[in-house]
C-alpha cells in the first residue's frame, strides 16, 4: 500500500537567542541580539549570528543581553529591544550637585566660592559623592561659616568674601 515511503523530516526549532515557529518558517534573534538565522542542508540545519550587542556609549558591561550600567556620572538604563540598534540606553549625564557648579558631574564640578571639597562621579543614586562645604569664618570673625557670613570681630575691620581658591575666602 501507499504511500510507499516513511520520513522523518521534520522541523528544526529555532536555536539559541532566536525566536519563531521553527527555522523553515523563520526564526528572530531575540531582543539585545544582532544577526540572521538561515536554514542549511547538513547539522544542525541552521546557521545563526545572533550576538549579544555591545553596550552602548557611556554605559559599561559583557553586552546588552548580560547586563551594561551606565557609567559613573550617569543616571539611567540600558535595555535590549529587537530593531535596531538592539537596545534602548537613557544613560544620561548628571547635574553638578548643590553648592557646586560645571556643565554636569561626568565632565567635573568645582565647589562654588566660600565652600571647600571634591565632587566624584559613581555608578548608584545620587550618581555623584559631594564634600562641598561652607567653609568656616576664618580667624578674628564670626559667623557659621563663609557662606552664611561672618563678621570682623570687635576691634577688627574689614569684610568676609568667598572665593573659589584655598583658603576659599578674602578676609
């Protein structure tokens, strides 16, 4: 009787970091992965180039699919989608810090005049440490500290102003 055959095709699923029915009707690289899959006459019937992409500017990491965080001074995340680019980043820069001032933490903030310290970028919340402090009225005055005010002592004249260099104050 028929059919006079017996086969054992049958369809090839789709492989690692891919998606789809199966690799004859079509297979995608996943989210975060760049390539094709083709199907192919000999084992494992398929050739595939779906690759992890690398992280994008101002992040850091293996690639997308593995994790990337953006980078010290930056705020945001980075997560993989299927067009391309394959991700989507919104690591972005962060403001200097109060009692501070610059075009944003990554590309450096100097503590405003009468406050003395450092500000640093790092990679958690608020993305910046800041040591910016008022700096103390210097001696014959009064006062909480530079930026508040101080006053000459009595017996003294003169006046208390901030400035941005050591000692941070003209007194």
């Amino acid at each position: 009787g028929s059919p006079f055959y017996i086969s054992t095709c049958s369809t090839v699923a789709c492989p690692v970091n891919s998606a789809g029915a199966h690799v004859q009707a079509g297979c995608s690289c996943n989210a975060a992965y760049s390539g094709v899959v083709s199907a192919v006459t000999s084992s494992p019937f398929y050739t595939s180039t779906c690759w992890g992409v690398a992280c994008p500017a101002n992040s850091a990491g293996a690639n997308v699919p593995l994790g990337c965080s953006c980078n010290a001074g930056y705020s945001g995340a980075v997560s993989g989608v299927t067009g391309s680019p394959f991700y989507i980043s919104t690591c972005s820069t962060v403001a200097c810090p109060v009692n501070s001032a610059g075009a944003h933490v990554q590309a450096g903030c100097s503590c405003n005049a009468a406050y003395s310290g450092v500000v640093s970028a790092v990679t958690s919340s608020p993305f910046y440490t800041s040591t910016c402090w008022g700096v103390a009225c210097p001696a014959n005055s009064a006062g909480a500290n530079v930026p508040l005010g101080c006053s000459c002592n009595a017996g003294y004249s003169g006046a208390v102003s901030g400035v941005t260099g050591s000692p941070f104050y003209i007194s």
